[in-house]
C-alpha cells in the first residue's frame, strides 16, 4: 500500500536551495518540473522534494511545518485514504487535486505533517 516516499521541503528560493542541494551538498538533480517541483537524489533510498514556498496557501520557508513526509501509495489514493481511515488515520482535510499529483495529509502522533500521494 506504501512504497517509499520523499522527504518534502518548502524552500523560499528554488534555484538557490538546487543548488545547495546538488553543488554545495554534491548530492544528484533527478527530476525537476518548472519552478514547482524538484526531486533531489540523496543516496540510500533517500529522495528529497524541493518545493516553492508560497504562503498563505503553504507554510513559510524554515518554519515549523516546512519540512514533511510524503510517502508514495500504490493503487487509488481514495482507496488507500479509506483504508486508513477504517484504522484509525485521523486525515487533515480533503484530498487535493494537483495537475501532476493527489495528496491526502496526515498527522502522526506528535502531530508531524506526513503526505500520501
């Protein structure tokens, strides 16, 4: 029902934290989707979102709630969000309907944002 994820951060400027990423960091640019979206390679199974910070619709840069989990499901998000849901999942809304992805959020225990997409 899960199969890996990414951990998500809300940057304020998208080529500056790239290239912290990829030339300060040396860590590897696998995917990039305009100026929303790029998917950093970590290493070990460690992918990490970069995405831009747009209050008030997302939280501000480097503040609490900029950094997230998104984990990846298999099958319809709908269907997995029921699942949960019927074990307890308390979920933090709706699911959004982006162009490229569905995400449903979360909270664990500590009330840490966790996605679904």
């Amino acid at each position: 029902m899960i199969i890996g994820g990414t951990a998500s951060v809300y940057v304020s400027n998208m080529e500056n934290s790239i290239d912290f990423y990829t030339k300060k960091l040396g860590l590897t640019l696998q995917s990039k989707v305009g100026n929303t979206w790029a998917k950093i390679d970590a290493g070990n199974g460690l992918t990490i979102g970069l995405h831009p910070a747009s209050p008030p619709a997302t939280v501000n840069a480097g503040t609490q709630g900029s950094i997230n989990i998104e984990l990846a499901v298999t099958g319809k998000l709908k269907d997995v969000v029921n699942v949960l849901k019927q074990r307890g999942v308390c979920f933090n809304g709706e699911i959004q309907e982006y162009d490229a992805v569905h995400i449903a959020s979360l909270f664990d225990p500590d009330q840490n944002t966790i996605l679904l997409a």
